[in-house]
C-alpha cells in the first residue's frame, strides 16, 4: 500500500475545507490556516491520519471482517459504489435506512423479502399472479434492490463504517457509536470529529479527494484481503504436507495413554481440523 504524498493530496484538493463562517471548532488541530475565508487543511496531518486509517482496514479485511461504506452525497456515489464494489464490500448510497445497524433484523427480514421475490419467479410462482399483483410484486423489488440491493450479502452487523462527509451521514454515525461499531471517516472544517474513531480531515466535496482517499483504502483492504487468501491456503496446505495441526497430535497422544481395557475396538482420528476543486 502506498500512502498519497503531499504534492498529490495538494493536487485532488484535499486541502480545502469550507467557509470560516462554517467551521466546527472541534476541527481546529487539523486546520492549517485561513485563506481567503476558506479554511485550509493541514495536509501532514491528513497523510497521516490516512495512513493509520488505511493499515487498520488492512488488519480487519486481513480477519474476514466486514466494511460498511456510506455516502449518499451525488459526488460520491458512483464513486464508493464502484470502490467498494472493487473489493467485495457493502455499501449505501441511497437514503440511510433508519435503524439499518441498530434494526439489523428487520433489515435483514426486507433483504429476504427481495429474496423470496426473486424464488417466486425462478419457481413460476410469480407467472401464476394477476397482472396487478405481478405490477406491485415488481416496484416492490425494484424498491428494495435500490435501497438494499449493495447490502444483500451483509448476514451481520460490519466491523467498521466507511462514511464519506460525516456532517450528513450522522444518522449512521450515531447507529456505529451506540454499537461500538468503529467510524472510519473523511471529515472536513464543517463536521465534528468526536464521534469518529478515525478521523481522515480533507475535503469531502472534491470528486478528485474523495477518488484518491477512497482508492488508498481500498487498496489497503486488497491487501489485506489477499494476504488472508495466502493464509487460508497455507492452512489447508499444511495437512496435505503431513503436517497434522498440533490439536490432532494431542488427540491422538491421549487415545495412546490409555489402558488397553479402555480402548475403543476402532479409533476415528480426529477431524481436520477497497486541478483543486474547492468545497
């Protein structure tokens, strides 16, 4: 993974942030100086904090932990769908579904819904129907697959939020935090940063900032990703190589050690065990 230098956070327009009259004063420490009544980022302070960001979404990827990306903004939406898309991971860029993490069941009952829709016309339930039930059956699933659609693969709750503009996306801000779930997020001059566990200060307006900050993260998750597909492999290697798992050895050890009155007429071994544009 490579962390963007200054010159190249400088070009997408990281640095911008909003208007003076705007500011959240819990920005402050990211915020290098006013420039025409724009406050401007401090650039070494967003590498950084992106930097950290981007090695803990490695480590949790790297565990087969799930990532939730949020961002409804237009500027964004094309943009984290297809990042997200790139590795494997959930994301929202319609309207936050009240509730979605702290309702997660009855989520999960309307992604079914979607699913059972989908059953009725594999099966040739859906070809037995009314004209108008088949017209309400299919703007209810075209309903549901533009809201939920990006999510149907998320059996659990996330690990993490991924929230582009934490401003707008409180709603699902204040969900993560009354979960524990950690908020990963690019804040800008106008957003407040306690809520958020690990804070990336840019401009979250630029398509160019959000593209390179996206980018960065994802190709950390790859990363983590593909290093946990190595693992794997080399755990299933390892029985196939004639090197039991240390859990089978003990098992077999014991079975050895007992009396012969006790022993068993057969024995079962063990099982195997993702120029500047100002805001």
């Amino acid at each position: 993974m490579s962390t963007p230098g200054f010159d190249q956070l400088l070009e997408a327009g990281c640095h911008f942030g909003h208007m003076k009259s705007k500011w959240n004063p819990a920005m402050a420490p990211y915020i290098f100086m006013e420039r025409n009544g724009i406050h401007i980022i401090d650039l070494y302070k967003t590498q950084a904090n992106l930097e950290e960001a981007a090695n803990e979404l490695r480590a949790l990827a790297k565990k087969g932990q799930r990532i939730l990306f949020v961002a409804t903004k237009k500027q964004a939406k094309e943009i984290l769908a297809e990042k997200a898309q790139s590795v494997g991971m959930p994301y929202v860029i319609e309207r936050w579904p009240g509730g979605m993490l702290t309702n997660f069941p009855t989520i999960r009952k309307a992604v079914k819904k979607m699913a059972s829709i989908d059953k009725m016309t594999k099966d040739g339930t859906f070809d037995n129907l009314s004209k108008r039930e088949k017209l309400q059956i299919t703007r209810q699933r075209a309903k549901l697959e533009k809201n939920l659609g990006s999510i149907a693969d998320l059996n659990r709750l996330p690990s993490a939020l991924f929230v582009i503009d934490v401003h707008k996306e409180h709603i699902a801000v204040a969900e993560a935090n009354r979960l524990g779930i950690p908020v990963f997020g690019i804040v800008d001059t106008n957003s407040d940063p306690s809520n958020i566990d690990f804070v990336i200060p840019a401009n979250d307006d630029a398509s160019k900032s959000i593209d390179l900050i996206l980018s960065t993260v994802c190709e950390a998750i790859n990363e983590g990703l593909a290093e946990r597909k190595v693992e794997k492999a080399d755990e299933k290697a390892a029985p196939e190589n004639g090197e039991a798992p240390r859990r089978d050895g003990a098992n077999r050890r014991r079975v050895s050690r007992r009396p012969a009155a006790e022993a068993p007429a057969t024995e079962t071994p063990a099982a195997e065990a993702a120029p500047a544009e100002e805001a």
